[in-house]
C-alpha cells in the first residue's frame, strides 16, 4: 500500500513512536480508522512503543508476528511473551491478509501503520 499524502514525512518523526508529535492521531481519527496493524522494525522498539501509544488513545491494534523483527531474538521474544499481547492482538501476516478481505468492503476501518525503522 503506498504511503497516504497525509502520512508525517519520516523527517518529522522525533521519537521511535509514530504518534509522538505527528499528528498521527487526529489524522487517522477524521478518516474513521480505528484499527492499526503495526508492522516494522525494531520489535521492542518503534513497534512497540506505537502499539502502546495507539492502545493508550484507544485503537484496536494488531501486530503480526511474522511482520516485525529486533535487533536480537531475545528482545523480540520478549515483547512477544510479556508485552504485546496485553496491549494488542498478536497474529501473523496470513491471518491479517484473511481478515483484510472481510474488511476491504467497509473503508476506511483499516489502515496498515508502519513504525519508523530509524532510530533517533
């Protein structure tokens, strides 16, 4: 999916978390979105720290397994066992790419969020 026009310019990210200081919020609240799948890199990172911020405003988050890496396995086996799935449901690519199609009929209800994969 190509990057919507509205979507910040990675220059304006100031931290590891798509909501900080973006405008993320509000923009994806005037479409009607309400469901984010988070995917990225930097697991305990960036997508992390966006998984938690959208949770904390109220999004229905998704993060497939599969469509997120760390810079070592332990850290990403981490957020996956203690972090993630208490503030997001954990899936994989298949399952997203399933439910995308029942969705696909209802715009704008989804939209694929990716976090930064620069660290600042």
């Amino acid at each position: 999916m190509p990057v919507p026009p509205w979507w910040p310019a990675p220059s304006t990210w100031p931290r590891r978390c798509a909501f900080h200081d973006t405008g993320l919020e509000e923009a994806l609240r005037s479409r009607g979105i309400d469901t984010l799948i988070i995917t990225g890199i930097a697991t305990n990172f960036g997508v992390e720290q966006t998984a938690r911020f959208a949770d904390e405003f109220g999004f229905q988050v998704i993060v497939p397994e599969d469509a997120v890496t760390a810079l070592d396995a332990r850290a990403h086996e981490f957020a996956f066992d203690y972090i993630l799935p208490r503030i997001a449901t954990v899936s994989t690519t298949a399952e997203v790419v399933a439910a995308d199609s029942v969705v696909e009929a209802q715009p704008p209800q989804l939209l694929r969020v990716a976090s930064p994969p620069w660290p600042r």
